[in-house]
C-alpha cells in the first residue's frame, strides 16, 4: 500500500504547464502564479479562496487584473477591529468585509496617523496601530496587482480602418499600452500631422487618435504597479531580480524570449478576456517556451507543477481528515467490546493519514530541496509527523489500542497548531542566511525536533498512565506495561535532545564562535535535557514512584513548548530569526491545562491507590493482632 501510493500519487501532478504555474519571483524565490495569489488573497481576504462565489484565487487575481474598477469594488478586505473600521469610516458589519474603494477612501482621511505610526518601533505600536498599518500597506499591494497587467491587456479599441492599418491591427479590435508603444514612431509621426492641421479640418480618424494618445497617457500613469515579477532577467544582470512588464517596456534593452514572453502574456490576456480555451493553450504555450530559453534564472517548470498540485492538493487536510477518522473507529471499538475489525480499521485509517503526512512534508522537501525543518511551521509539521510515526510503532508491539490513540490526537493536534501558522502566508520561505545550510539543518534541528516529538509523546503516556491509575488501578499488568514505554520512550528523547543539543553548540561555533553563550533557545534546550535526566535518575534512583514519574514527563511538555516557542516572546538572542508574536496567550492557556490536568490526575490516581492500599493493610493489621 505504501509503494502504490507513492508510486500513484506523482502521476496526479504530470499534466501541462497552464496559468496557476507562471512562475512568479516574490520573497526572494520564483513561485508558481497560484501560490502568489493564495497567500495575496489570505493577505487581504482571510482565505486562499472566495467560496461563497466559488472563486480560485488564480481566477481571483485574473479577475482583478483584467478587470480592475470591478475588482476594487469586490469586498475582499477583511477587517475584524471595530476600532479600525471606525477609524477608517467604514459601516461594522458582522460579515467584516469591504472593498478596496471602501478602504481606501477611508486610508486618505488617516495618512497623517499612519505615517505618524510607520516612524514607530514595532514594539512600541499598539494592536489598532499595528492593524491599521497592515490594511494601509495591503490596499497599496492590492492596488499594485490590479495594475501590474494593465500595459498588456487590450483596453485600447481602434475602429478606424486607415488608423487600425497604421497601427498594425484590425478595425474595432482593441489593442494593448504594449501593442501601441511598438508603434511609437508611427504614432509620434501622426500626432505631428494631426497637430500641424487646424482643428476645424481635423478628421474622424484625427480625433480619434488623439483619444488613443489620451487613453496611452492614462494608463502609463499605472507604471507603478510592479509586483508582478513574471520575466526572467538579462544574463548580463548580475542581481537575479525578475522583471514586471512595465519595467521592460521603460525603454531598455530587452532579450528575444524577454520579448516572447511579453507577447505570449499579451496574448493569454487578450484571449483570456474573449474566452478562446484553445488560443489560451496556445499563449501559455508559447510562454513556456519563453521561459526555457534564458541562460540564466531558468525557472524549474517541472517544481512549479509539483508547488501548484500541492496547493490543490491540500495533503495536510487530508492527513488529519484520516486523524480523525481513526480516532472515531477507535473510540468505536472501545464501545463495542474491544472489536478488532473497528481497532484495524483505525490502524489502517491511521497509517493513511501518516502516508499523506509523509508525502506532504517530502514534497516540501523536494520542492524547497532542504531538510524537512527549517521553519516554526515545519518544525509543527514535523513534531506532529514523529508523534505518529512513534504512535504506530508502540501500537505495532503492543496491539490494544493505546498508539492508535496517542496517534490520532497527537497527529490532529499538531496539525491543527500548523493550520494556524500557515494562516501568516507563505510557507515555503526563503530561509535567513544563517539557517541556510542544509547539513545543520539536516542534523542538528532535525535532531533537536525528533527530541521534542518524542519528548510529547513521553509525556502523552504520562497522562494516559495516570488516566489509567484511574479508572482501573487494579489492573497492575497493563500499568506496568505502560510504565516501561514511558520510560523506553523518554530514554530515545534524551538522546535525540542531547545529540541535537551539540550538534547546535558546534553549529554555534562555526557561526559565531562561540559553541555556547546562555542564549534563551540555547537554555531550554539544555533545559528539556536536564530535565529528562533529572526523571530517569529518579526513577532509577527510586525517588519518584511511577505515577510521580508520569506527572514528570507530563511537566516535561510545558518544559518543551517553553524552550520551542515561549522563547521567541523573550525579543532578545541570536536565535531572533525565529521569533514570533501573538503565541502568549495561546502559551499560557496551554501551560495552566497541563498543569490542572498533571496536577488533577497525579493527586486522584494517587487517592485512587491509596484506596485500594488501605483494606489490605487494615486487613494485615488485623491478622496481627
């Protein structure tokens, strides 16, 4: 099952190359087009799609850019603070939604606060400030995108069949900015002609150039809109930095496929606008061949394929869909007297959510071609992706039910917590200059991230003992069972989170010379070790009977998600490329749950114990006596 699925699932994506993978240079990697509009959409939007319209954003962003006054009367603005929809004007609706004419209009009434706040540290601005800056540098991005086209769109209709010859068209077809400027020189000459002549002699056709020269002047104000960075660069450009259409029509010095790419664009738009499926190929066509033509910034058509399947894939949803699944049949199969057929269901539910986890992080990998953990999101991905990995093999040696279960809410957890952070954009990053370097990425934060995730999968059996202690303290087979994997498993996440803790002091070293410096990120790794080795010296040391080990290992995960993310609220050491904000409440929810519910459990399965502990020793006093 496994190779069929591996082996299927890449025929999925081996179709031909059409608009979604236009490649697209934006934070600092090329793209496919349906990546930039997705997260531009969620920038905006809240979403990666409009589904009450049944709207891509592929057909979103087109939409927009062959029609922009219609797209900026669209309300793809999600604004959820009433006080900055007061601030902007604008009328509080439950739906929270506006468009851009809406937004704008207001932004022009606070220029003067928001540059007030730009010049602000952004420690020092308050959430409405923060807010209120986002939307003022959205609406200007927005407005970039719809015009970034519009020098290749066909706005411009000439009717008349002596000027339509001129220009090199057909009479009553519009034409585009592009078009035109190939005929400047044509165009000058006229305008010379017209202007020499009196305006009383001045033909049908002489106004209606003038009226084309009008339009012209007009859309070369939308020069600015640059954002759309879909044309490879000269070879004789040393930058890298991809071109916008309006940058290559400022007069420069263009490349043959420079120009077929333009034209290939020119022509997909214009095609695109009459709905002609088969010209459309034909363009898209031809734009690919554009792009295998540079020597240099050669995009990787077959990647952008693989980037645009993935977003429509959505291989992370379909994974905690099988999460859930098998908790169901699990849950299911405890109602009905332990039923086998119900707890293999779950297991083969289980692995199938794993085979889509496994593939989506591999893609990642291959498309990015860096390890599997280079981010916060990855390291989510990644954590959730070795707590089942370790939930199927416990479940594999022990066969009732409890790996099925620590891998289905694990996984679904984990997931849960990524969907959240893929929320911010883009999560295929290009990574600080610091990070990348493939051979530590690939052994020392892989390592320390299997630490953590066999570290929360100790401390998942810790809770699972104690519930257990619980409900069935007599029980003594299965607890002691149960003992032994927490203790096998918190052995495996000391060697992983120690061997993962030199590996970052020697990377330390050859970055910053130095192989430790009491860095936050440095010391709660140090920390999770210590404390893995404080328990097993109390357990070997008989300090802590087992539930005090459970509660432990239990502790251990607040111990882990303080040195994974509470240090990135910290704002101070070398490891500031991967802070985050807005994590502390969601941080101190989570710390004061497992502390009620360590602390509850610990102190009932211990009530629970000494209850069935006091007969037998009632009993044995009385037989002394």
């Amino acid at each position: 099952m496994f190779i069929s699925i591996f082996v299927l699932l890449p025929s999925l994506y081996s179709r031909d190359f059409d608009e979604r993978d236009f490649p697209v240079q934006d934070g600092g990697r090329v793209k496919p087009l349906d990546t930039y509009a997705r997260n531009q959409l969620l920038a905006f939007y809240g979403k990666r799609s409009i589904k009450h319209e049944n709207l891509s954003a592929i057909d979103w962003i087109f939409d927009l850019i062959l029609n922009p006054e219609k797209g900026e009367r669209k309300k793809v603005f999600d604004i959820r603070n009433p006080e900055v929809a007061a601030s902007l004007r604008l009328e509080w609706t439950n739906k929270h939604k506006y468009s851009f004419n809406e937004v704008f209009s207001g932004l022009k009434e606070q220029l003067e606060l928001i540059s007030e706040i730009h010049k602000k540290p952004d420690e020092s601005r308050t959430i409405f400030e923060q807010q209120l800056l986002e939307i003022y540098f959205n609406a200007i991005r927005f407005r970039e995108i719809a015009y970034s086209l519009s020098c290749l769109v066909p706005y411009i209709e000439v009717n008349d069949p002596l000027l339509a010859e001129k220009l090199n068209t057909s009479p009553g077809r519009a034409v585009s900015y592009a078009h035109l400027v190939k005929q400047f020189h044509t165009l000058t000459q006229m305008f010379h002609t017209v202007m020499n002549k009196p305006e009383e002699e001045r033909s049908k056709s002489d106004n209606e150039l003038n009226m084309i020269l009008l339009t012209l002047r007009q859309i070369s104000s939308e020069d600015f809109a640059q954002a759309l960075k879909l044309i490879p660069p000269s070879p004789l450009d040393e930058t890298g930095m991809w071109l916008s259409p309006w940058e290559l029509l400022d007069g420069r010095p263009r490349e043959p496929y420079q120009d077929k790419i333009l034209n290939a664009l020119e022509e997909y738009l214009s095609e695109r606008i009459l709905g002609d499926e088969n010209k459309m190929i034909s363009a898209v066509t031809d734009y690919e061949a554009g792009l295998a033509s540079p020597s240099k910034g050669k995009p990787d058509i077959n990647l952008l394929k693989k980037e645009t399947w993935v977003n429509k894939a959505n291989l992370f949803y379909n994974s905690v869909a099988f999460y859930l699944l098998a908790f169901i049949f699990l849950g299911l199969s405890w109602m009905f007297h332990q039923s086998k057929f119900l707890q293999r269901t779950s297991a083969g539910l289980l692995v199938l959510g794993l085979l889509y986890h496994t593939y989506g992080i591999y893609l990642r990998m291959f498309i990015m071609g860096r390890p599997p953990v280079s981010t916060l999101y990855e390291s989510v991905i990644f954590v959730g992706f070795i707590t089942v990995v370790c939930a199927v093999i416990i479940e594999y040696f022990r066969g009732d039910g409890l790996g099925l279960f620590i891998g289905a809410v694990s996984g679904s957890i984990f997931h849960y917590i990524g969907f959240g952070y893929a929320a911010d954009g883009d999560t295929l990053g290009v990574l600080v200059a610091v990070l990348n370097s493939n051979f530590w990425l690939a052994t020392h934060v892989t390592t320390i991230t299997l630490g953590y995730g066999v570290t929360v999968v100790a401390g998942f059996i810790g809770h699972l003992y104690l519930i257990q202690m619980i409900r069935n303290p007599e029980n003594k087979t299965l607890l002691k069972s149960i003992n032994k994997n927490m203790f096998g498993i918190t052995l495996v996440a000391l060697f992983f989170t120690l061997f993962g803790t030199i590996l970052g002091g020697i990377w330390a070293d050859q970055s910053w010379g130095r192989f430790w410096g009491w860095d936050p990120k440095e010391n709660g790794a140090l920390l999770i070790v210590m404390w893995h080795v404080m328990m097993i010296h109390m357990r070997l040391t008989a300090k802590v009977k087992p539930e005090g080990f459970a509660l432990g290992l239990i502790l251990n995960i607040i111990v882990v998600m303080m040195a994974w993310f509470g240090v990135n609220l910290l704002n101070v050491g070398l490891h500031s490329y991967g802070f985050t904000s807005g994590i502390a409440r969601n941080l101190i929810v989570f710390t004061v749950l497992e502390l009620m519910t360590g602390f509850g459990t610990y102190y009932w399965a211990k009530s629970r114990k000494r209850s069935l502990t006091l007969p037998v020793m009632m009993n044995e006093t009385i037989r002394q006596q």
